[in-house]
C-alpha cells in the first residue's frame, strides 16, 4: 500500500474504491462536473489544497481534462501535483459498453500502471513501512457527542465551521475528512473547544 499525504481528487465513487485498494491517504470525489456547481466542495478542495495539497488523478478523457483544468484554475499551482494515466483503450467491466473515447477511466487502469502514475508524479508517497498513528474513529464521534445524540447534529455544524469544512457532510464522511486533515490530538483539543 502506498501512503500519500496529498489529498486525492478523482472524478467518481468507482475511481475512489479502486484507489483505496492501493493508497493510505483521503481520497475525494468530485461527482464528475458537480464540482463546477458546488462552492462548498471546492472550498473544502481548497483547504485541503492549503493544509496537505491535493493531487488530481482524473481520467485521460476530455471531461477528466476538464475538470483538472478547471481545480487547476482555482488553486495555486505550487499546491497541486498531477498523475496522469495512459491512453488505454477498452472498456471498465461493469459498463456494457465503452466510454465515447473508448478509454478505459481510473477505476479500468491497472493497479501497476495507477500505482506508477502516482510515482512519477512525484508526490509525497511511499511505500507504508509504519502503521499510521491512531485514526478517529466512529466511536470518537459518538463520545465527543458528534453522532449519535441529540445535539449532535448541532455540535457537528459548530465543528463544520470552526473548520472552515462544507455544512452538508455527514457524520461519515466527516469522519473521512477529519482523519484527512487532523491527527487524533489535534481532534480532541479542537471539540473540546466546542
């Protein structure tokens, strides 16, 4: 497993599943062109951009093209590491037809050859030789009164703020996001704070 500290931009929810078979890091979406509609996600790709940095690993088509065109037009350069894959020609198996390119997408591309995008892009990766320190966990959450309670959707958006984070996440996907850009102390001082 390959660990990257840069927070990973792909397009879609089968490319996110194929990269978390191969990389320790947070991995977001952009939900294809959503990203060009939605402020709120592109202020959390940005404060990612600012805390860890991002790398973009969209697909070799003209959308994928698009869209990293379009992040690389709203972040600072020194704030964002390409990887890009090769022109493979084919189609993913859970579709019955090619894409209108006929190439094969991120989730299509053999781990190999994603794996070696990632090196020659030059990003903060390395081969995981040490276990990561303790992750927040669910449970986290529940005891520091962010899930589960009766004010917890309250405590979750006072949290959401204070990190400068987009309103609508869940529970869950705040949970990706908080191990994303804070280590477990880090977390305890800041809800304590709430």
């Amino acid at each position: 497993m390959i660990r990257v500290k840069e927070a990973v931009i792909v397009e879609g929810k089968y490319d996110k599943i194929k990269l978390s078979s191969l990389i320790d890091g947070l991995i977001l979406q952009t939900n294809g062109f959503r990203i060009f509609k939605d402020p709120e996600q592109m202020a959390l790709i940005r404060s990612l951009a600012d805390t860890r940095g991002i790398l973009i690993l969209t697909d070799s088509d003209a959308a994928g093209f698009m869209i990293r065109n379009y992040l690389s037009g709203c972040i600072a350069p020194d704030k964002i590491r390409h990887a890009y894959i090769p022109d493979i020609l084919g189609k993913e198996k859970r579709k019955r037809k090619p894409s209108k390119e006929g190439k094969l997408g991120v989730e299509g591309v053999p781990a190999e050859i994603l794996k070696a995008a990632l090196m020659r892009a030059g990003v903060g990766a390395q081969e995981a030789a040490v276990p990561p320190t303790r992750t927040i966990t669910k449970t986290d959450l529940f005891l520091r009164g962010l899930s589960g309670g009766p004010s917890s959707a309250k405590k979750r958006t006072v949290l959401l703020k204070k990190l400068s984070l987009p309103e609508y996440l869940s529970a869950n996907a705040l949970l990706e996001v908080l191990n994303g850009i804070l280590n477990y102390d880090e977390f305890i001082r800041i809800t304590s704070e709430i």
